[in-house]
C-alpha cells in the first residue's frame, strides 16, 4: 500500500479574535482513505474542511495535498470535490446533465465524459432517474447526483460538510452505505465532517475527535468505540454515557476494580495511570450492562422509566441514589415494566483519573 | 377513561395545483397528548401543521378545537401557537424580548414571558442575545416563546432538527416533560424515527399526503399495516413468496431461499402472492446450525460497525440480508465467513403482493 499521505495538515491553528476555532491541528490523510472528522458544534470540524478546501485561510499552520504546500492556492485550482450539507443542482438540467456538467467545463471530449458519467450513475444506482429533473427527486437522491457531480469532475479528494444534514434516518442509512462503495470502488481520498457518530463510525476508515478545536483521538471506529482515550470520548461515541465518581480498590494490569458508592464494586479497563486508593472517573455505556430477572449479582436496580426503540429498550433503573442508563436488545422474553426490579451486571467500564474540571464538565457536549 | 379531544381533523384535502398535499387526512388528538407526525420530506407534514394552525385554508375538511370549528376562524383567536421550522429568533432583540414580542405587539403586560424562561431554564440569561447562547439554548429560548403564548395547543414543526444528535436526545426529554408538567397538547412534527418514538404518546405516520398508520410506538414498530411504514421505522429485509400451507399456528411461505414459517397472526393476509418482511434487529446469527425454524446458511458479505450495534450484510444464495447485532455481547464476524441465520416465526411480518410494484410501496419513490 502506498503510504505517501495524501493529505497533511500540519500545525493549523485558526483565531477569530480572542476565540480559538483551531488549536494546533496537526493530521496525516493517506492516499485512499476515508476519514471522518467528527465533534459538538463549535468544535472546529467545518473550518477544518474549508481551511483544506482552500475556502478559509488559517492563522498559522499549512495544508500540504499530495506533497505540495497548497496555501496559496485558491480551491478552484486545488482538485477537490466539493459536497456540502445544503444540496445545490442546476434545476433547469437533469440527472446526467448535472453530473457531465463538471468534466464537460474541464474540456473533456464529449465521449469519455459520457463514459465516466455512466459509470458513475451505474455505481450509484441513478440509472432509471438519470433523466429525472431536482425537483422530481427525493432529498436523498437529489444528495446521490450531488456527489455524483463532484465525483464526475475528475477529483481525487473529496470534501463533505455534513452531507447527510437535511434527509431523513433512512435516506441518510441507505446513502452512506452507498457513498463509502462508490468512494472505495473508484479509490478516491475522502474527507467528512459530521456530527452524527453512527454515520461516522458507518463510512470512516478512521475517525478524527475534535473538541473546543483541539483533536482528541484518532483512530479507527473500532479503536475509538473500545478504547476511548477520554471521558469525553466515552460519552460522545454513543451519545450517552454513566459517569460516576469512584475509588481504586485493586488494580491488575490494565483492569482496575472500583467502588463506587451507593452503586458497588466492578471491573473497569484503566485508561489513564492510576493506582489503588486514588479517587477517579469511570464511565459505562448503557449497553455494557446487562440485565437479568434469574441470576443473582451485587446490584440491584428499579425500573424508574423507559423508551421503546423497537430494536431495544432504553431503561433508567434507579440503584440507590444513583441513575443507571441501560439499553437492552428487544428479546421475546423481556418485556419491562416501571417498578420491575433486575438484577445487572457491568460488563465493561472505563476508568480516568478523575477530572479536575469534575465530571459534569468533562463529559459536557461542548 | 374517557379523553376529552383537545384536536380533530375531519376529512382534510389539500391541493397545490396539481399537487395532492394532503388527501382525506382525519385523526383526533385528546387533551394533555404528546402526538408526533411522522414521515419523509414532501409527505405533507407541514402543510398539514399549517392547516390547523389557520395559516393555510383546507380545500375540504374541518379542523375542529376544543370541540368548535375553528375551520374559519384566523390563527389568532384559535388557542394554538405554532413553532415553524427554523425558529429564527430576533438577533438584536434579548432572549427576553424574543419571548415576550408577541405580547409587546399586542400591548399585553404579563408574567407570562419569565414564568415560560423559569420553565426552560434560562431566567437567568434573560438579558443575553441570541448569539451569546448555544444552540440548545436558543432551541429553549424559541419554545419559552411559544409557551409564553399561552396557548393550550402547541404546533412544533422539527424542533428538534438543527440541534446535533446528542444534544436532540436530551431535549426531547425535556420537552415532553415540559408539555406534560403544563398539561398541554403538543403536535410534534418530525422525519426522525427515534425522535418520534421516544416523545410521543402516539405517532401519526404520514405519507404522499396521505396517513398510513396512527398508534403507539410499539403498535408502529411492532405491527405496521404497510410496507412503506416497516420500511420507515427501520430498514427492513423483504423477500417474496406465495403461502403454501398452513398448520400450527403458523404459514408456510415459498421464496426463493426456500420454505419459510411465520406466526399466522403476524400476516395481514391468507392467502396469494405475499411480500415476507425482517427487521434486521429481529435475524439471529450463529456460528454453528441450531434446531430453530427458518435457519439458512449465510455467507458474511461485509461487516459494518456502528458501534451499540454491528452490521453484518449477508448474502443468502441469492438474496441480500442485512443482521443487526448487539456488539457489547457478540461473537466477532469477519468477511467471508459462513453463518447459521434464524428468522423467528414470532417477527416476520407478511404482506400481500403490493399490485403498484414493490419498489415504489417500499421506498416511496
């Protein structure tokens, strides 16, 4: 595999006034990969992508695209394809005329333009609408024939802010399975920003935290989902996270049992260095608890409400002073009532030294 | 328990040209509910909103409130206040001024503004701008406004659309406690299927301007009475095939995969040409063969993982099966590895051969 990045960022820091947007960013992009850049609103992600994209310059900090310094290269001249959340279609051109219109303005001869279009709109399955006009189109397919444009341009690097932003779950579950096919199949390099982590976690290669302009963790979505380097992190890839504050009461190699009081005593995976008696934050997600009427364990929960999701239920139990955030598959033999009593059991646990700033603010969605 | 009907809509129609916006749509909603309108963009949803805020007129129907035809009457004096999508707030105005503009306009002076700013928390930025709050807040500072209204009738268009997703998942608790703490009816329009099950006391679902299903969360999720609505809740596995036999409670089903059984009361049909529906949450796979009914082999044509679940895509002789996994308790899968899957009896879903053409019923498109 070629391991020439693609794309680098090197040290981009980006000030408006006295509010830091970037911090010191740096990131490597290889040639092929897929990379999504994911965080809370006001974290940096879009100005990441317009400083690559060549929209915005930066403070400090260069963008190097396939070993050339590109700062002082407008974008029209930087070969990246564009996607952005709100979906721009010339209304008065059709399918197959949206998407030939990029090659066709660079001067290719009208026969391989025709060609690649067709195999475009074949990857996309487009066919049977290649002769529909926008406004005939559903969102999600009106976002298909505008990444089907950008692609058609001949670009090796493609940029997306939020592409998935205006079209409904389905569209949106359906479209991105369909984009990471067409970007892998062509081999292009891709670079989205979302805020959605289960559509990150769907098309990236790897996966770029930033939070208050600043890159968190780096990874694969397995990576980040076993292993995340934060509480912060915890909570975000998932949306929801238990945090308590616990003691050490024995560590083992990686693995630390904590107590946590009114809750009891499990195993957690160590994170951070901390060593018995010191006093730290530990984060479940609700799904690494699993909970049972039969088998007898330390804890003991009542149901104080939930949420039917169809694919699984969301349950708040109440232990003692403390509120348990679970989530359990749908089964034919579970069906939960407010006032039911379980039994659970932590499966997994994440433990950090415990944060100054205190847990509140360490898992704030900011 | 008898409801009092804070809400009806009897027979509404609505065209644009030649467009059918709305086409014979009728519901009720009681006093003190929490009513989401669920469907893609274009099905109407806010055309609909708009009918029985009084913004727009009906061609055909009535809207009736409290038990009065309100069909006629303007949007002021219907004791309904309406949130549109977007919620822009006065920029030069202060999150008090924002809340309390309406009564200004109307020469009104009351509590109401700061006791709806107690409400959702934010007294204390009353003197703020817009701009000096996060986008949570500024969601709150929009619904204070509409809650200063007074109003026991609230229309909120997406309201929860332009906030990121965790942040979307917070406030609809909030919400929906707010709406139940004040005992008022709220009419929650929305293209997020979560979104809507987890708010609402029961979901309208509407499609092409037409409603397909009004129930409870599980009633939609459990039993929906088309395609189109399966397919929209969650995607959906289908495949087709014609009821060949029944015994035992259940109908046997000939596909191309080969015989497949489903609980008798999980069809909505007897006999003929039938569409066999799985929700992906509802396949179980294993590594080696089991003793259920309806276990195929499976080949792993790529695993997607998404974190609470994994996504496996299978391929069964020659149809594509996508199987949602709970990561936090499953085995691993790795491409190209052979599998047992189980369709369980209890959770297929049969409809009739759609006669406008399966594509068509099952995206809508």
């Amino acid at each position: 595999m070629n391991e020439m990045p693609n794309v680098e960022i090197l040290n981009v820091s980006k000030r408006y006034g006295n509010i830091v947007a970037l911090d010191n960013v740096s990131l490597k992009i290889n040639d092929k990969e897929y990379v999504c850049i994911i965080g809370p609103s006001g974290s940096g992600k879009s100005t990441l992508l317009k400083i690559i994209a060549g929209i915005i310059k930066p403070t400090e900090g260069s963008v190097i695209i396939d070993g050339v310094r590109v700062d002082d290269i407008p974008l029209s001249e930087r070969g990246i394809g564009v996607v952005m959340q709100d979906i721009l279609l010339f209304p008065n051109m059709n399918v197959r005329d949206n998407v030939s219109f990029p090659p066709l303005v660079k001067g290719l001869d009208y026969g391989t333009v025709k060609s690649i279009v067709s195999e475009i709109i074949r990857d996309l399955s487009l066919v049977t609408l290649a002769e529909r006009y926008p406004d005939e189109l559903s969102r999600g397919s009106q976002q298909k024939v505008a990444i089907a444009r950008a692609v058609a341009s001949g670009a090796r690097l493609i940029l997306m802010d939020e592409p998935m932003g205006s079209l409904d779950t389905r569209s949106s579950r359906i479209l991105r399975y369909e984009l990471r096919s067409l970007i892998k199949d062509l081999g292009l390099t891709a670079i989205h920003v979302t805020h959605n982590q289960e559509e990150a976690m769907s098309v990236a290669d790897r996966m770029v935290i930033l939070r208050r302009g600043k890159v968190m963790q780096v990874g694969t979505p397995e990576e980040i989902y076993f292993n995340p380097k934060s509480l912060f992190i915890a909570r975000f890839v998932g949306g929801e996270v238990n945090a308590f504050e616990g003691i050490v009461e024995e560590v083992s190699g990686d693995k630390a049992t904590v107590y946590v009081k009114g809750l009891g005593r499990f195993e957690g995976k160590i994170m951070e260095g901390v060593s018995k008696g010191d006093k730290v934050g530990i984060a479940v997600r609700p799904e690494d608890v699993i909970v049972t009427e039969s088998h007898e364990t330390e804890i003991k929960g009542c149901v104080k409400s939930l949420t039917y999701y169809g694919f699984c239920y969301e349950i708040d139990l109440k232990i003692g002073n403390h509120i348990l955030k679970v989530k359990v598959p749908r089964r034919r033999w579970f069906s939960p009532d407010i006032g039911d009593e379980y039994y659970i059991d932590i499966i997994r646990a994440y433990v950090y030294r415990y944060p100054e700033e205190g847990l509140e603010r360490a898992i704030a969605y900011e | 328990m008898s409801y009092k009907e804070a809400l009806e809509v009897r027979h509404v129609s609505k065209s644009y040209g030649k467009v059918r916006a709305l086409v014979d749509v009728s519901f009720t909603v009681r006093e003190g509910e929490y009513f989401c309108i669920l469907g893609p963009t274009g099905a109407g949803k806010t055309t609909l909103l708009k009918i029985i805020s009084g913004l727009l007129k009906p061609d055909r129907g009535k809207v009736i409130v409290f038990g009065e035809d309100a069909t006629d009457l303007p949007p002021e004096v219907r004791n309904i206040s309406y949130m549109p999508q977007g919620y822009a707030l006065f920029s030069h105005l202060t999150v008090y001024e924002n809340v309390s503009y309406s009564q200004w306009i109307k020469g009104i002076k009351s509590d109401k503004p700061l006791e709806a700013l107690r409400i959702v928390d934010l007294e204390r930025r009353k003197d703020n701008y817009p701009y000096e709050l996060s986008g949570g807040q500024q969601q709150r500072v929009a619904l204070a406004r509409v809650l200063a209204s007074g109003s026991k009738i609230l229309l909120l268009d997406e309201p929860l659309s332009a906030l990121d997703a965790v942040l979307n998942i917070e406030l609809r608790r909030e919400l929906r406690m707010m709406v139940k703490e004040l005992k008022l009816t709220a009419i929650h329009v929305t293209h997020n299927t979560a979104e809507a099950m987890s708010i609402a006391d029961r979901i309208l679902v509407l499609r092409k301007g037409r409603v397909e299903q009004i129930g409870k969360a599980h009633e939609i999720y459990d039993i929906p009475s088309t395609i189109f609505t399966a397919g929209f809740i969650s995607e959906i596995n289908y495949i087709d095939g014609v009821i060949v036999g029944s015994g035992a409670g259940l109908f046997y089903i000939k596909t191309n995969i080969g015989t497949i059984s489903i609980l008798r009361e999980r069809s909505h049909v007897r006999e003929g040409n039938v569409i066999v529906v799985f929700r992906p949450s509802d396949i179980r796979v294993f590594k080696k063969v089991t003793n259920d009914d309806n276990v195929f082999k499976a080949t792993v044509k790529d695993v997607e993982f998404l974190g609470l679940i994994t996504r496996l895509h299978l391929r069964i002789k020659t149809w594509d099966v996508i199987a949602d996994v709970w990561t936090s308790t499953s085995e691993s899968y790795r491409k190209n590895e052979e599998v047992y899957v189980v369709f369980p009896p209890e959770w297929g879903i049969v409809y009739q051969y759609p006669k406008e053409g399966l594509m068509l019923e099952v995206l809508g498109e």
